[in-house]
C-alpha cells in the first residue's frame, strides 16, 4: 500500500459531516492523481479537503509512488470502484487505460469528475482544470513581447497523451502561428516527465540550430531539464526560457534570472472544485462540462505579491 493511500483513508476517518444542510451528507468521494509527493498535487489535496470540510464528504486520494504508471493508477482506480464510492475523481495519466474504467463507473451508476488532465471521455460528467490552451496562450504571447516578435523557439512538454500535455503544446503553437510570423518554431519535443530527457532535447535543439533564442518547457520536469542546460552552458540572457507550473526550480531560477517567467494554474483552487463538483452531480445539481480553475503569469515583479506567492510551491 502507497504512502498516498494510507493518508487518503486517514483522510476519510478524520473529516466528519459538518453544517451545511445542503452538502451529500457523509457521501464518500475517490481522487486519483498522477502524482501524490509533488507540492503542486499536495496543494491539490488541500483544496479537495478543504472542500470536503465545507460540503460535508469524506475523500481519498490516492496516486501511484515513484515512478508512477499507468497501469499503477489504473489498478488504484479499479480499487476504488471496488469500495462504491458515491463519486470517482481522476486526473489520467492515460486516458485510453482509464475508459473501461470509467465504463465500470458508469454501468454503477458512479459519475466520474475529471481534474487537471482529467480524460477525454463522454462517460466524465465534468471537468476541474486550468485552460491550458488560454494559459500556453499567455506563456506564447510573454516569449514573444521577451523577444520582440522575432526569433527561433523550442517547445518541451511533457507528453502527447495527456489532455494538459496536448493543450499547452497546441495552445502555445497555436497562438505563436496566430501572432507571430516573425518567430519560427525550431521544433517540438516530448521530456516524458524526466528532467534527464528534457535536459538532453533542450541540449539537442541548442546544437541544432545556432539562432535559438527561446524555449518553452510546458511543465516542471522540463523546466529542471532545459535550467540545467542553460546554466551547464552559460546560455542565461542570451536564450529566454518560459516556463508552466510553479516548482522550486522554476522559482528559483526566475529570482536568479536563468528564466524570464511561468504560468502558474491554482492547484488549491482545482481541488476545492472538484469535489464541489462531484457534491453537485450528488446533489442532483447541474454543472458545466468545463470548470475553469484559473491561471496567472509570475515573474521578478511579482513574485511575492500575496495573491501569487501563495500559489508557488518552492
């Protein structure tokens, strides 16, 4: 049993139904996460608990350890359909694994909520997540102001499965092609969540093309990857680099001006809303296919304004 599981049931044992009269009762709520240790996942459980304080529900939230797999989340699933819960909340690390799942959820007559990547699946009633499109949006249109509209861009992200890996590649492509045509795309490259990976695409794309002037790391593994090439080969001020997520390495390396700025989502946000969610599909209440969670762009400026500090996880 994961560490992340043992403190899901804790979970369940220690929030007991509050006063409001019109939450689901003692109703029991299923997260599954990618990722349970990360900052940005614990502050995603924050918010589910928070949530779970004020609409009178237990959860669990469960996520696969180190080096977490598909199959590893899809058995946790399985694991949770087994105890019939009142609602399953999942962010997929591959949707296609999840479906039959999902399938199972719905012949028991239990909805599905989708957060983060959530899964792309009529079978999900609704979906708890940042605009990765808007928010890569945004990360597009700051590189480009950074580089005076003209330049040759690298895009790391993490993967091509996940709904939020495809959105923020698109959605910065997208906007670039849309915007810029004085910035050309050197080319787009997949870290698979490895800084090791990233690290060596980053450093491929340097020694490919001699006027690479930016790159955008779509998450925060790529981020540690592309920082440590930047630093190891003095590239800071003369390549600018993008980021998305809000871990250590990236705050850090923003203070000390190895990267120009992030887009950061609000994981508290994501989580208090989900569960929100799923007590409204509960309660017989209608809620939209899409919740937008939110996103903001951080930079030296503004760093440690409160409204953005707080949603920083160094």
């Amino acid at each position: 049993m994961s560490r992340a599981r043992v403190f899901g049931l804790l979970v369940c044992l220690a929030f007991l139904p509050g006063p409001r009269a019109e939450a689901a009762g003692p109703a029991h709520i299923a997260i599954i996460a990618p990722g349970y240790a990360e900052p940005f996942w614990q502050s995603v459980l924050q918010g589910a608990l928070r949530a779970a304080r004020d609409f009178d529900v237990t959860i669990s939230f469960d996520a696969p350890g180190s080096g977490p797999t598909a199959d590893g989340q899809a058995a946790m699933v399985s694991a949770a359909l087994a105890e019939n819960p009142a609602a399953l909340c999942i962010d997929a690390l591959d949707g296609a694994k999840i479906i039959p799942l999902l399938q199972k959820a719905h012949k028991a007559k239990i909805p599905v909520i989708g957060f983060g990547s959530g899964v792309d699946s009529p079978l999900v009633v609704s979906t708890a997540a940042t605009d990765n499109s808007a928010a890569a949006a945004l990360a597009a249109n700051k590189m480009a102001a950074l580089l005076g509209g003209a330049g040759t861009v690298g895009v790391i992200v993490r993967d091509r499965a996940t709904r939020s890996g495809i959105d923020r590649r698109d959605g910065f492509l997208s906007e670039m092609k849309k915007r810029y045509p004085g910035i050309r795309i050197a080319g787009t490259g997949y870290s698979g969540g490895d800084p090791q990976a990233a690290a060596d695409l980053a450093a491929a794309m340097v020694k490919a093309d001699a006027d690479l002037s930016g790159l955008f790391c779509g998450d925060e593994d790529s981020a540690a990857g592309i920082l440590k090439v930047v630093q190891e080969l003095g590239l800071a001020g003369r390549l600018v680099v993008v980021g998305f997520d809000s871990g250590q390495a990236q705050v850090d390396a923003i203070r000390g001006g190895l990267m120009a700025g992030a887009v950061t989502q609000d994981p508290v946000r994501i989580g208090y809303k989900t569960v929100e969610a799923a007590v409204d599909i509960l309660n017989g209440r209608r809620v939209p296919r899409r919740i937008d969670t939110g996103f903001h762009w951080y930079d030296r400026t503004n760093l440690d304004d409160p409204a953005i500090a707080v949603l920083l996880h160094p």
